[in-house]
C-alpha cells in the first residue's frame, strides 16, 4: 500500500511539474515556445524562484495599505519588463528573481 501511495505522489508530482511548474500554467508558454516562461517551467531552480516571487508578492499585496499596493503593482510590471527582456537566458533569468526576492523582502 504505501509503496501505491507513493507511486502516487511522484505521479501527481510529474502531473504538476509539466503544466504548472512555476507560479503560473506552463503549457501555453510551451505550445507557443515563449522565453523567459519556458526557461522557467523547465529549470527547477527558476521555478520554486518564481513560486517564491510569487507568494510573497501576493501576501504584500494583501497586507499593504492601498496605496502602497498601487506601488508594488507598478513596480511589478516594471520588474516583469525588465526580467522579459532576459529572453531565454537563464543567467539573467536567475538574477532578475534574485534582486526581486531582495526588493519584495524590504516592502
């Protein structure tokens, strides 16, 4: 039984892992082969970055007075922009969520 379990759990895992690898659904960006999102979804590191990115912008957003939250949203996209431009370079990709994460950190 546990071993049944377990298959299950690596099953759903890689169920997960393929359409949504990061913060966002990953197979749009595949059928379309759009940079930086496949570079995302398919490097491990990137991915639990952007998960991370992602949760601590959504619980700044929701603790923030609004605003601060009108801020943090126009920085985002400005954010977004600039990672955007890192194309399929996951040096630049890694170093975008980087500072990101630092930034996020002294909201």
């Amino acid at each position: 039984m546990r071993a049944k379990l377990q298959y299950a759990a690596v099953f759903l895992v890689a169920i997960s892992t393929e359409s949504s690898a990061a913060s966002f659904d990953c197979r749009q960006y595949y059928r379309n082969r759009t940079c930086p999102e496949v570079v995302i979804c398919s490097t491990r590191g990137l991915s639990r970055s952007d998960d991370q990115m992602a949760a601590m912008y959504e619980i700044l957003m929701k603790r923030l007075r609004a605003s601060e939250a009108v801020r943090l949203r126009a920085d985002q996209r400005d954010w977004l922009a600039d990672r955007n431009a890192c194309g399929c370079d996951a040096a630049c990709i890694e170093g975008s969520y980087e500072r990101r994460i630092e930034e996020l950190d002294l909201y």
